[in-house]
C-alpha cells in the first residue's frame, strides 16, 4: 500500500534506531507521515476494508462486537495550539532474525526520489520533509487488542527538508565570544 503524500516526522531508518524517552533503543526502525483530513480519512477507510476482509476480524467477530481497531493512523491534538493533526506510523524490526540459524541480519528501508530512483541508504530525512510511504499491512488479533499494523518497506522522498540553521544566522561579530 502506498499512501498519499505528506509531512515526513521522526524518521528514524537505516542503522538509526526510535528510542524511548529515557534514551533507550527500541530495536525497530519508525516513520511517522501527518496527513491532510482527507487523506487521512481515505487511509484510515482503505484500512478498514483491509481489516474486514481480514481472517483476523472474522476471529474477532465472532467472540465480541467489533469496535475500533487500531490501524496505524489517529488523530492527535496539539495541547498548545489546538491543531488537530493527522498522523499515520510505520514501524520494521531493525534485524530479522533467521529461524533455523538464529543468525540476524540487519534490514534497510529503501529511499527513492520523485522520479523514483533509489537514493543512498544513508540519505537523512529530516523533520518537514515531503514523501509517501510504502507499508506493507498486516492484520493482527492479540485478544483485547487488534488491527492492522502497518509495516515500513519504502520511503519516497519528493521534498528534502534541511537540518540546517538557515532561518538563524550567526552574527559574524559574536562569534568570538561564542561559549562553544
């Protein structure tokens, strides 16, 4: 499934694992994509047929009444502004771990332009950044909890942002006395 275009946020991809608040490694790789209302309704409706034609929601139906599904897209309210964004989260397990060897092998997320040519993995995607993602949904019924989970593949990159300070420019003067 490829989604429709947004802002890129806490890219987190290629040998650069999501961390939890007190600093430690999840051991997954995460991106995180804000989409405009309609966008995010056309995803989140797509979802829906994806779980409901899933053997994982007949699973479930058939035990409970089934009520909100977690789909890997929410909306989250800004508490200083009030804004209401629009965010859709994929996740891929930075190693995959060999069955019968037990051997691990480290995974990359493809990036690719506009034009749809693969850039090095190495390419930094910052904050702000324009793209779509290609995810792979999963359905999946843990008892009490269940949905679709939406899983990394690929990275389109159509707008770069730059993790610069552009906006800030140093005064020449100060530079002297600057204490770092």
């Amino acid at each position: 499934m490829i989604t429709p275009k947004g802002k890129l946020m806490y890219v987190h991809i290629n040998g650069r694992e999501e961390e939890y608040p007190k600093g430690n490694k999840t051991g997954r790789y995460t991106a995180t994509l804000e989409l405009t209302e309609e966008n995010y309704n056309l995803v989140k409706d797509e979802l829906n047929k994806i779980w409901e034609a899933s053997d994982e929601y007949k699973d479930v139906a058939e035990v409970v009444e089934v009520m909100n599904p977690n789909l890997g897209v929410k909306k989250k309210k800004d508490k200083k502004t009030g804004e209401i964004h629009y965010l859709l989260k994929a996740k891929l397990t930075r190693f995959k771990v060999d069955k019968t060897t037990g051997e691990q092998t480290e995974r990359f997320v493809t990036i690719k332009d506009g034009a749809n040519v693969r850039l090095a993995d190495d390419t930094k995607i910052f904050n702000g950044s324009e793209g779509r993602l290609m995810v792979y949904p999963r359905p999946y019924n843990l008892g009490a909890n269940y949905g679709v989970s939406l899983y990394l593949q690929e990275i389109q990159l159509t707008k770069a942002a730059t993790g610069n300070t552009e906006e800030f420019p140093i005064d020449d003067e100060d530079i002297e006395e600057a204490p770092f």
